[in-house]
C-alpha cells in the first residue's frame, strides 16, 4: 500500500472512524433556518449618499416630510380657470376669459384667479388659487385685443380635471420606506423626490470565503491529474456580492485540520460571516466537521435532510455564524442559496430575505427518488400564463455547468414515486441579471 | 398679465407655435427599438480579473480547453475496484481483496488496479487505472493482517458506479459561455473550472444623464412652491447601472435651448449615449425637442404610440444616439426600461436586451381605454402555477410612488373595452434585487 501523508497502518481506523461520522443527525432545511435566524446579528450601518445608494438595504424608516406633489399640479398645457365660468358655454356660445398670466413649470403663480379670468399655465407648473380647472389648450383659441389677451372656449369642464390634488401619492408624515428595503431605482425615486440626499443604510455584511481541499488549484494555476480548480470560491463571491454581502477571498487550504483551524478562527475574528466550502463529507478529510465537533464552536447542524448537500454544517462562535458547505460545485451553490443568502439579508433586516416561493408545474418526468428533499436546478418558462419548471439534465450535486444556466430551485418533496411532467411543484426563483 | 422670461405679446403665438408641435407622427414601441437598434455600437472591450468580472457581458466566446471532468472522478468514499472481482459475491460469501493505495483528493493514484486489488479512494479523487467502479466506504469491512489490509465486500456491483467518466459535464471544445453571456455564479462557476482567471468584457458603456426643467431643485435643496426636487436623473443612474451601464450625472439645465444644446453637445463628445428627462412635451418650453427639430442631430422619433412617454424623442448624431424621455416620473421610468435598457444590453451583445415578456392574467379589472399601448405598472403574483399580473391604483405617468411596487409593465394593448380580471395580457418583467 502506497501511502499519502499517512501512515499504512491508518487505513483501518481511519474507516472505523469514518463510521462514527455517519452518525448525523439531520434536520429539515426549514429548521435549518430557523436555527441560523437566531444567531443573526444586525449588521452595522452607515451613511451614503443617495446616487451611491443603488442596491444597498435601509436601515432607517423614512417618512414623508412634506405632502406630494406638494402644491396643485397641472396636468395638461393650458389655462387654469373657474369652471363655474363655464357653464353657458357650448359650440354654438364660445366664453372669453382674460388671460392675467402665464405660469411657466417651476413658478409661483403671481396673481389669484378670478370670475371671468385665466391663466396660461404649463404642464407641471402650480395651479393658481382661485382655479378649480385646467382647459387644455387645444380646447382653446386666443385673441389678442388692445395689448390684453383673452383665451375662448366652448365647451363645459368639470371642476378638478387636470388638476392634481396636493398630496395625492403621499400624505405628510406616510411611511415611504421600510427599513431593510432594497434601494432601486424606485426607491431612489421616492428618496430623491423628498430631499433624502444620504440615507443610512446597513453596512454590507464582510463575509470570508475559504475552500479547503487539497486536490484544489488556484483559478491561474495550470491543469493537473487528480487536481480541480478552487471554483466554488469565486462562485461563492458572486453569489455574496448577489445577496448584499461583500465577499472577502481567504483561498484555499490543504486537507489538514491545523490549517484549517488557523484559518477558520481568524476568519472569525475578522469578519463577520464565514462560509468554507469542502472538507465536510463523509470522509477522510472532514476536516471543517472535525473542527466543528471538537467543541471550539458551537454546533448548529451538520446534517440537512436534503440533496444536494446533506453534509453542510452550521455553526455559531462568539456570536458569528459559520456555514461549512459541500465542496461538490452544486451542492456548494444550493447551500449558499439557502443558507447564506438569507442570512446575510437577514442581517440588513431585509423582509425579502429567503428565495421568492413559487408554484409551478414540473416540465418533465422526474424520476429520482429520495427521502430527502430535493433542490434541483431548473430553468422557468412561462406558457399561456403558466409557470413550467424544467429540472437540469445534469442536478448531481456535483455537476458544475448546469448552475450557469438555472434561474430557480425546483423543490422535490421526499418521494418514492418518479414525479411525471405537469406535477405540480414548488420552487425557489432565483435572481438572475 | 404677468410674464415669466417671456414678453407679454408671446403668450398667443406660443399657443400657435403649440399647435405646430401637435402634428408629431407616432410609431410603435417595437419600431422605435428597431431603429435605436440599428444605430447600436458595440461597446469597447477590456480584461477584468474574474473575481471582478460578476456583472459584466463577456465580450470573447469562451470554449473548453480540457474536458471536465478531466479525470475519472470518484463520487464516493469507498474503494476502487474491478467489478467482475465481486461476481462471486453474496451475503453468505465476502470476498476479500487487498488494499494496495490511498487516494486522497487531489493526489494521483499510484498503482493501477490488478484483479484481486482495490485502492481506498475519497469522494473527488482520481479513479486509478484498472478499477472500474467505486464501492462506497459503507458496504464494506476491513482486516489487517501481517501489515497487510484487505477490504471486503459481500454484493455484486455494476461496473461504471460511482464514476464520473472524463468530460461527463464538458468536452474539450466545447463552447463553456457566448459572446454577450452576462456573468453571474454560474458562468464564473464555469471559468474558474477552466483556469479563465481573466477574461475580456465589454466596457460598460458611458452613459450621461441630465434633465431639463425650470421647475427642477437638486436633491439636497430645501422643497419650494411650485418646484420639484430633480428625483428622474437619479432614478435613471439606477436604472442604467442595473442594465449595466456606468451615468455620469450632469445635473439639471433650466428651460434654456441654448443651456440645454451645449449640455447635449457636451454630453454627445464626452459619453457613449445620452439620456434626458423632461423638455419633450407639448408645451412652452419643450426644448428638446426644438433641439431635435433644429436638425442639428438626425431624429429617430419624437413621438411613439405607448402611455406613458409617447413625446419620447430618439435622435443620432455622429454614431451616438441620444433619448429624450418625458419628464413625469412614471414616463420616464418605462421610456428608460424599454429603450434605454436594451440599448445599454446591445452595446455589450447581450441576448438578453430586452425585458423578458410572459403571459399572464390581469389580476384586477383595468378601465382604462386608448388608442396607444398602455404599460402599466404592477406586481406579479403566481397563484397555483398561474401568473397573475396586478396593475397598480395610480399608474398615471405623472405618478412617481407606485415605481417602487413594481416588478412589471403591463401591456395593454390598444382598446376601446375596460379589460376585466382574468383577461390573458403579456407583462414585461422588471429586474428587482
């Protein structure tokens, strides 16, 4: 027997031990995620500047500081009259206003609106007091006589139209924003229209990222027999980056537990998530189960009732959360999905924190069977109003090259029956650009 | 009457001169993204290291320079063996081979398999030469006697079990991402696999943004009657960033033609594309498009038949194409979504440019008749399977709080009959985070 960094004599025990390990305790992934949400730790805030807000989470509630549209809008090029002014008019009788002023978007009316006068007011612009309606200006002809302009009109209007009412989309003191929404561009809208130049928001939760794995290459590394290279860190970067973190790369350690230790609790220390990816399967090198078990952090979980990644591992040290995924490429994506992502929402308060659930139909026939739940990558179509979800060729937990082309999870109860096209399914959409 | 910038003798022939602007000629929303679409450039591309590349538009067709997997991969922990050694195994009769190697991850094996033979073998690593299957660590015991250890087995196995032959997922060659693949965890998934540790992505394009309005305060200015804060520049920075381009923010410019020809001569030298808000309506001081009517650019549109923005104004010159979009938030939310959007995705040859389109019911009745496309704003449900779509209560294009709600545009077609709910429609689904 040919031996790597181990002596002979440990085959056996190292596959006595091994037996130990299979002595898991699953949980449901719901119950997963309850156990991480009590660990959950708000993340801290800061102040941004509105242009620089995009995507961030709120951490404040923002109220209204003044109605809106905040003065009576125009809503139509035109005249602001009296409408009572009106009401003998009609296609055979034209009724002459005077027109007394222009007021151009941006100004303040100059003079209130009497009986028998108008104003040329634009699109926008503040209506002035005494006008109760706006006549479109293609309702309208003018004249000009001795130097005083008179606007016609020959038709009857209803008081209001054209006009819109002080705080009609927002009262004085409305909620505008929750804290923990996302800032988009509507967001910013409402934030930019009420004055709201900085807003506090919560600081990106600083997450660490390692792989352990000794068969593991860096990305620049060239290729070499029984050696792969540390994907699932740069995934997992992205997928932090995704949810609102700010990913911090560690690399990769070896297959030592030492070296995993190091970087694990300075990784603790530093930041305020960590995820690993590898070294928690049933195996020689567990070696983030190892750590996990020998008691420096305390355990949450490390074992899920679900595929891919059954052996992902959960667990809290001085009040930081640490999720050791499976290194197989797939298994690593579903578990950050489930896990991280919420997490790292749930520390900005976000209330959209786990993946949206949605019904569907299966696409086809499914027919692995399990009795774990099963999260397999899919691609979303909608026909005839229809959600069709079609589970990925390939949804081994190690198969990497069907995750670029999923945009959800679809959600396999544990069955024992193949499932046939038009099943009707649950599934977690996920965020795509 | 009282004037504002403007002789008192303007206020008929301004109205005259209205009239002029009236005769615009529409086309539909699909024929003006056919002629923006043929005055698209592709964006200059640069190379990014792939841990910064989440976000951007490959600009190179990536094909596989390995296959993957590149090795006979393990999908257990186990031994590695030759199946037809078991033929004669049962529950009443183990059969016992000899343990010869250890291969962990990442190590070579360093013996082939004869018969008679195993090597143990962890989950990942490479299969050696001979063995044709893996049995799992679970279905087997070990002895060890005179330093020597033999694993035995006590079922029959079917040979290819347990291994991921060489290029399962990807052979050598094959196309792994296309030009214009937006990258996400997936797609880095995958470059990382192949060692693309850089990669060449189109620039984002250079996007300038500016609105038009006398009426316009700058977010941080305290709020006065008759004015409103500059909310549209912001809110499209956001919208551009997130179809990815890169705003420059130019601020706002008073109804001024000449203000406002030297911010577009400016923008138009500096930037790729050029994005106002405001100034194209029918009104006093619709300068944009005086601007485009002027013929100092080449005019695409000025009017297109869809509510809200149908005075949204599209314009070359010298290769760059200019959007003049309406200045009422809710219009210039859609015009930027439909026009701006995809021409920021074509700049990078996405082939996902425009908003992606399903079915759907209408969630509500909606009342509302016209002669032109409607897209109005709402939220998708899905509801057993089915995609509801539920247009906002205030959808008027001068409506700016419902923006944020929303995570589709409904399309409306031309009608002269309010559509019940249930009706089929197509909606236009928004990228919300």
């Amino acid at each position: 027997m040919t031996a790597h960094n181990q002596p002979e004599s440990q085959a056996a025990s190292a596959a006595e031990q091994d037996r130990g390990k299979f002595h898991r305790r699953p949980i449901t992934p719901a119950e997963a995620q309850r156990r991480i949400a009590g660990y959950v730790r708000p993340a801290e805030t800061e102040q941004v500047r509105l242009e620089e807000a995009g995507g961030r989470f709120l951490a404040q509630t923002v109220t209204a500081p003044h109605p809106y549209p905040h003065f009576r809008r125009s809503g139509m090029d035109g005249y602001a009259i009296i409408a009572d002014d009106l009401l003998e008019a009609s296609s055979d009788h034209m009724i002459w206003l005077e027109v007394v002023d222009n007021i151009p978007c941006g100004y303040t009316p100059s003079v209130s609106i009497q009986s028998g006068q108008a104003s040329r007011i634009m699109t926008g612009a503040m209506v002035p007091d005494g006008a109760d309606v706006v006549v479109m200006l293609e309702m309208t002809e003018t004249r000009v006589e001795q130097e005083r302009t008179w606007v016609g009109i020959k038709r009857q209007v209803e008081a209001g139209r054209n006009i819109t009412p002080i705080g009609l989309e927002v009262k004085e003191g409305d909620t505008l924003l929750e804290q923990g929404a996302c800032i988009g561009a509507g967001e910013i809208s409402v934030l930019a229209t009420f004055g709201v130049h900085t807003v506090t928001v919560y600081r990106r939760p600083q997450v660490a990222v390692f792989s352990t794995g000794t068969e593991l290459l860096s990305v620049d590394e060239p290729i070499e027999p029984g050696k792969i290279r540390n994907s699932n860190s740069l995934m997992l970067a992205e997928q932090i980056r995704a949810a609102g973190g700010e990913p911090h790369l560690l690399g990769a350690v070896e297959d030592d537990l030492e070296l995993a230790r190091t970087m694990m609790m300075n990784a603790l220390a530093k930041y305020d998530l960590v995820v690993s990816s590898g070294g928690v399967s049933v195996g020689d090198y567990d070696v983030m189960g190892d750590l996990v078990r020998s008691g420096e952090v305390e355990m949450l979980f490390n074992k899920i009732s679900m595929r891919p990644g059954s052996v992902t591992t959960g667990a809290v040290k001085d009040g930081k959360l640490l999720f050791a995924l499976s290194g197989n490429p797939g298994a690593c994506f579903v578990g950050c999905e489930l896990l991280v992502r919420p997490t790292i929402r749930q520390m900005m308060n976000s209330t959209h924190d786990y993946l949206p659930e949605w019904t569907a139909q299966l696409g086809r026939d499914y027919s692995k069977i399990n009795s774990f739940t099963r999260y397999v990558r899919g691609h979303v179509s909608v026909e005839n109003g229809q959600v069709i979800a079609y589970p990925a060729l390939l949804d081994e937990s190690n198969v990497m090259v069907t995750i670029k082309d999923s945009d959800c999870l679809i959600v396999i109860p544990p069955t024992t029956e193949p499932m046939p096209a038009g099943t009707p399914v649950s599934i977690l959409k996920l965020a795509v650009q």
